[in-house]
C-alpha cells in the first residue's frame, strides 16, 4: 500500500526578507512548510519561531537552488520525507548593481541562473503534484519588470522574463486547476540592496512596503487565483504609467534615478 503523502507550501530563499515574511504567512495561514536556502542557521531560526506560535515547524532544506540539479535534490528530499507540494513559492533571487559591461559577468550569469533558470525548473518540476493538490506557484517578480533597467540591466531583464513566464503559465495550467500568481513588489526595505551594491537606497514613503505586508499581498493574490499582484496602490499607478511612457522616456528616468543609488 502506497503511503499517503502530505502537501506541503515549498519556499525558497526562505531565510530573511520578503521569503521569511511569506514563510510567516502561510504558516499563519495553516500550510505546512518547506524552506529551503543556503543559510541553515537563519533557516533554522525562522522554523523554530515558526513552531514557537504553535505551527508545525518547518522542515528546513539548506541548498543552492541555482544548481542544475537541486529540482531533483528537493524532491528526493521531499519522496523521502512522504511530502509533495501543493504550492510553490520562487522566492530565492538577487540583483547586482552597477552597469553591465562593468560587473563581474561570472556574477551576472550566476544572477541569471539563479532569478531565471532554476525559477523555470522549480515551476515546472512540481506540475503533477500541483494538479492534484489544485494548488498554485507564487513567482516573485518586481515592479522592475515592467521597466528597462540600466544601471541594473541583467536584474531587470531577469524580473521581466519572470512576470512574462508566470502570466503565461497562469493562462496554460488553468485547464489543469493550477493557480499561477507573479508578485511584483516595489521597494521593500530588505538586505536585497545591501547584497546588490546599492549604497544609496532612499526608499520613497508613497511606494515603500514592508515584507510582511507584501507576503499577505502575495499570500491573498495567489488564493484568489490573480494573474499579477502588484502590493500597492501607488506602485500599480506606477506600473501601468511605465506601460504607456514612451520607452525612450522610460530608459533616461530609469537612468537618472539608478544613478542616484550609487552615489
């Protein structure tokens, strides 16, 4: 007799930020959780404050999900544990700052290997288990999807593919009652700008939002089976203006405040 398993919400780059506010969120919301990033201590830390408000703790997986194989890895680790997702959460990504002629290119493919590559195959390697749960992947984008990134090209160019990716998907795995959500937040003050060299960040109040409130966002969006959640308002006014400037506009304020980051 086969053992049943049971569903779990999978989440990387879980430890800090946006990712252990989503963690929060769900756990809240009485899914049982996954979490997987490279910091096992800060994974740790978050499973036990987690299990501290009488959820069930965690299970913690400390992995690279850039590597070609990690999908395989997850779900060996998940047979073995008698779990399966039902959600998804691509959380795990970074950004470099600096022009891209300039950054280390090593660093810009391992950027695009990470936001892009293992995002796809994390999408994609859980379908059937995702079908039968009716369940749904949150993919989280940015605002700078909707914008040219010079300054931040190979980032900016890896949160459009993600957005791109997820409204496609949300309209081919709906037949199979599968929820595909992109989440696009603007500035969350997180570590994101500290790793990404940015030594200016001055977060504008009237689009600043903090993780938590992005993760319920996130949280609330993909339940409801919307295609892009963009967590606030005047961050959606922002998004559909980015659409209808000219992008020659677009390219030369993107710039300018880019710019302004580094100094």
């Amino acid at each position: 007799m086969t053992e049943e398993k049971r569903p779990v919400t999978l989440i990387t780059g879980a430890s800090v930020g946006i990712g252990a506010a989503l963690a929060h969120e769900f756990a809240a919301q009485g899914h049982e959780l996954v979490l997987i990033a490279r910091r096992e201590q800060a994974l740790a830390a978050l499973a036990d404050a987690i299990a501290a408000t009488g959820k069930p703790r965690p299970t913690v997986l400390r992995m690279d999900v850039a590597r070609v194989d990690a999908a395989r890895d997850i779900a060996e680790a998940l047979a073995g544990r008698s779990l399966e997702p039902d959600i998804v959460v691509n959380n795990a990504g970074f950004g470099l700052y600096g022009a891209a002629d300039k950054l280390d290119r090593a660093a810009q493919l391992a950027m695009i290997d990470l936001n892009v590559r293992a995002l796809t195959d994390l999408s994609l390697a859980f379908v059937d288990s995702l079908e039968r749960r009716k369940g749904g992947i949150l993919n989280v984008a940015s605002v700078a999807a909707f914008l040219p990134g010079p300054g931040m090209a190979v980032y900016y160019a890896t949160k459009a593919y993600v957005l791109s990716f997820s409204e496609a998907l949300h309209q081919e795995l709906a037949p199979r009652g599968i929820r595909v959500t992109a989440l696009c937040p603007g500035p969350v003050p997180t570590e994101f700008q500290t790793r990404a060299g940015i030594v200016n960040e001055i977060f504008p109040r009237l689009l600043t939002r903090s993780a938590e409130r992005v993760a319920r966002d996130g949280y609330r969006g993909l339940k409801d089976g919307r295609r892009v959640v963009v967590p606030g308002t005047n961050n959606k006014v922002a998004t559909v203006a980015a659409r209808l400037t000219p992008h020659g506009i677009l390219l030369k304020a993107t710039d300018l405040l880019q710019k302004g980051r580094g100094r």
